[in-house]
C-alpha cells in the first residue's frame, strides 16, 4: 500500500487485515525496488508505481502468488465504466443531466470509468462517431 495511503487511511488498512491480508507500507524495506528508492529517498511517502513494482516484485518470486492489476491498465477501464453508466442510468431516471463531471486520476481508471460513458454519449448525440 503506498506509504501516504498506509499512513491517512488506516481503516482501509484494517479492513484489509481483517480478511487475512499482511499490509506493508510501500516503500519497503522488504524488495530490492523499495531498499533502492529509500537509499535514495529515505522519506519518500510512495507512489502508486513504487507500490506496483514492489508487487510485482513479490509475485515473480514466489510460484505460489498471483499478481491481478486493479488499476492503472487499459483493460481495468472497461471493469471501471459501470460507474459512469451506473450514474447516467441514476441521472436518466431523476431527468437530470450534469454540467461537469468529476473523477479522482491518481491512476486513470476510476477518471475513465466515470467519464467514459458521459463522453460515449456526447459523442453519440453529436454525431461524432459518423
């Protein structure tokens, strides 16, 4: 878990280690990825890419572990979009329509996953695909 989230968030943390799960503040001690951006960054709050790297770093080592992305990567975007159309199916049944929308673009797919689906349907009602 990236160290800055490990540190503010620490009942996602709980909620994690309630189901069995060894949380570790990234970077770590723990990967040759982590001891290396902590020899040179030893009060680095992490990142999302440092927490990968550790991740992946783990998962190669050991046959027993697999490694599932769950953000980041072109094809989480299109698990993402039930959000958006979620929301535009909400906002259809209220016969509303919002002016802007926002999303959080840490690593894209929650962004593309509430966008996504307002900017298909721009589209289509423009014309824009034709």
């Amino acid at each position: 878990m990236v160290k800055v989230s490990y540190q503010q968030k620490p009942y996602r943390r709980a909620l994690m280690e309630t189901y069995g799960a060894r949380v570790v503040a990234s970077p770590s001690t723990q990967t040759q990825a982590g001891r290396k951006i902590l020899a040179q960054h030893p009060n680095s709050s992490g990142s999302l890419g440092i927490a990968i790297s550790e991740a992946v770093e783990v998962a190669a080592a050991d046959e027993q572990t697999k490694y599932a992305l769950g953000s980041v990567l072109n094809h989480v975007l299109l698990h993402q979009t039930v959000i958006g159309q979620e929301a535009l199916t909400q906002l259809e049944m209220a016969g509303d329509y919002p002016d802007i929308v926002i999303g959080c673009t840490g690593g894209g797919s929650n962004f593309a996953g509430i966008a996504f689906p307002f900017l298909g349907l721009y589209c289509e009602e423009n014309e824009i695909y034709k």
